[in-house]
C-alpha cells in the first residue's frame, strides 16, 4: 500500500546541510494501523509529510497504492493527494467557518454539488459525533470536538490512507482514549489504511498493529507491536517501552534482599491467552521451587492481552535451572536478571 524507497530529506545549503530522514525504506500494508514513534526530531513529522509530498524528498521514492508520487507533476500529484487525508496535532481548522463548513471545505475545492455536500458532511457529522455542533466556530469547541471536526474534513473525499501527525498530543488522557478508539473503529469500518506518529509508546500500544521506531533519521526497529513492545532491543526502543528505574528497582530487590540460599531473577512475559493460565504456579509446584514476586503489570496490546512479572526464583539452582527451561518450554518469554 505505501512504499518508501531509500528515502532521504535534507535542508539547507551545500556545506550547510541537514539531514532529517537518511536513505530510509518502509513498507505499510493496506488497512493497518501503522505507528511510528521517535523523540523530538528523530525526523517522524518529516517522515509522514514525505508521505503525501507536503516535503518533497532530496532523494528516493514515496509509492502509494501502486503510484509513484515523486515521479508525478503538480497537478497529476494534487489527484493523487486526494486519496490521501491528514489530521493534524494543532487542529488547523478555518476558525472564521463553522464546523460544517470545515468539513464540506475539501469537497467546494473540487466543485462538489451542494445536495452531494450535504449529505456527506451529515454523514460524517454522525460518524464523528458531532451533529449537535454543526453550526458552531472552533472557538466555541473543545480540543478533542475539534479534532474529531479535524478527523471528518480528512475523511470528506473519501481518501485510502490517513495520516495521523501528532494527533493526540495536545489533548488530555481520557479524550485521546476518545479520538483512538474512533480512530479504531473508522480502520475497521472502511479498512483504511492508518499511519501515525507520535512520541508516546501508549498510543501504539492502544491500537496500532505494527510500529517503527525512528531514530536520527532512520528506522532503528520495527515489526508486530507485541514484539517491538515486549522484547525491544534498540536502546531507543527500550526508553519507550520500559520503565529501566522500576525494573533497577526489582532487580536490586531481587540482588539484595535478605534470603539464605540460591535465588535467580527472572522477567516472565505472558501474551494472548497464557496471560491468564496458571503456568508459573503449576510448575514451581513440579520442580519443588519457591518464588516471590517483586513486580508485575498486566494489560493489552490492541486487543491482545499480555502480563509481565519479575520474580525471584528461590531454591536449589538446578531446580531453578529446570523451572526456566519448563517455562520456556511452555511458550512464555523468560529473561534471566541476574
């Protein structure tokens, strides 16, 4: 669905060059929730903006459902952007026009008849949940009204893709749930392909299916959301998905506590069902091994549950040796601490 080739975007002057995205490649399957995450200038507003042409690369290819974008002129080009919406983090809505005639301003660009506009922008009104405000002025909606206002202007010409900018980050906690689970259920209802960036691991955690993680310019790591969330292995990524103060925390617990006898430390992850089955207790029971439990989270990824412990394995070693190899054995992820 979209394809990006060795992709580079620099800015400047020869000899004074900066280089934001550096011969990077991504490929984003149709109808997913793809997430890149990455810190302040990592390159991902550069990223999704080469996507639609916003920025035009120094070099490489932006291919969208089979179309070369980079290859195409200026008015070739306006066609295809059609297909393509965005929201935005800061909204960018015409605040001199009420929240109809945001959402119909797309659709009196390319002359679309007023009885069509109509039913449209009724249409996404309903979608988005905002047909009592139909003739009120941003100014007189809340952060996340306007950007559901944001979300249906992108969905008035009807696009394959919708590219998400930061679209979460000026709202608070219970209204960016809000916007993710409509975001959610409009990927599912039209099997439209979703791209966003954000700098929060939540975000991705809460509904996307894959995610890349960018880093000075280049993808450092990227795969199925449970994988890159649970076993990260780029720095960068770990600063994302894990708490290192708590985890330093339960390790010294599991190091100094006072205990006379052989111990390990052990992370246990548990994904999908196995979350919920009593693995770790049957087979302490088998090998005769004590544990105690110093942390533990259990939440979900998308829709897949999953939890994680960090334990301390009490006992003779061999016996301690054995219960990893049986967890293991077994399908959950062990990793020795110390």
């Amino acid at each position: 669905m979209i394809e990006l080739k060795r992709l580079t975007k620099q800015y400047g002057k020869s000899g004074m060059l900066t280089t934001a995205l550096s011969e990077l490649d991504l490929s984003i399957e149709k109808g997913e929730i793809f997430g890149v995450i990455g810190h302040s200038g990592a390159g991902k507003s550069t990223l999704i903006r080469c996507i639609n042409l916003l920025e035009r690369p120094t070099s490489g290819e932006v291919w969208v459902n089979g179309v070369n974008l980079t290859a195409l002129n200026n008015k070739r080009l306006q066609g295809e952007r059609r297909k393509i919406g965005m929201i935005f983090q800061h909204f960018n809505l015409l605040s001199s026009a009420t929240v109809f005639d945001n959402i119909a301003f797309p659709l009196r660009l390319i002359k679309t008849s007023k009885a069509k506009i109509e039913r449209k922008v009724n249409e996404l009104l309903a979608l988005v949940g905002l047909e009592a405000h139909r003739n009120k002025y941003p100014s007189q909606l809340s952060g996340g009204q306007k950007q559901r206002v944001g979300i249906a202007r992108a969905l008035a010409s009807d696009p394959e893709v919708l590219l998400c900018d930061e679209a979460t980050s000026a709202l608070d906690p219970q209204t960016t749930e809000s916007i993710l689970k409509l975001l959610l259920d409009i990927n599912k209802r039209f099997n439209l392909t979703i791209v966003l960036i954000t700098h929060e691991m939540h975000v991705i955690q809460s509904i996307c299916d894959r995610v890349a993680v960018i880093h000075q310019g280049g993808i450092v790591e990227q795969g199925p959301v449970a994988e890159v969330f649970l076993k990260p292995k780029h720095e960068v990524t770990k600063e994302f998905v894990r708490n290192e103060t708590d985890s330093e925390e339960a390790l010294k617990l599991a190091t100094y506590a006072p205990y006379i006898g052989s111990f390990r430390a052990a992370k246990i992850t548990f994904l999908g069902s196995k979350t919920y089955e009593s693995t770790l207790s049957q087979t302490v029971r088998e090998t005769g091994v004590a544990f105690a439990i110093l942390q533990g989270t259990i939440s979900t990824i998308k829709d897949t549950p999953y939890g994680q412990l960090i334990v301390r394995f009490e006992g003779k070693m061999p016996a301690i040796d054995l219960t990893i190899q049986r967890l293991q054995e077994q399908g959950l992820d062990v990793e020795v601490m110390g």
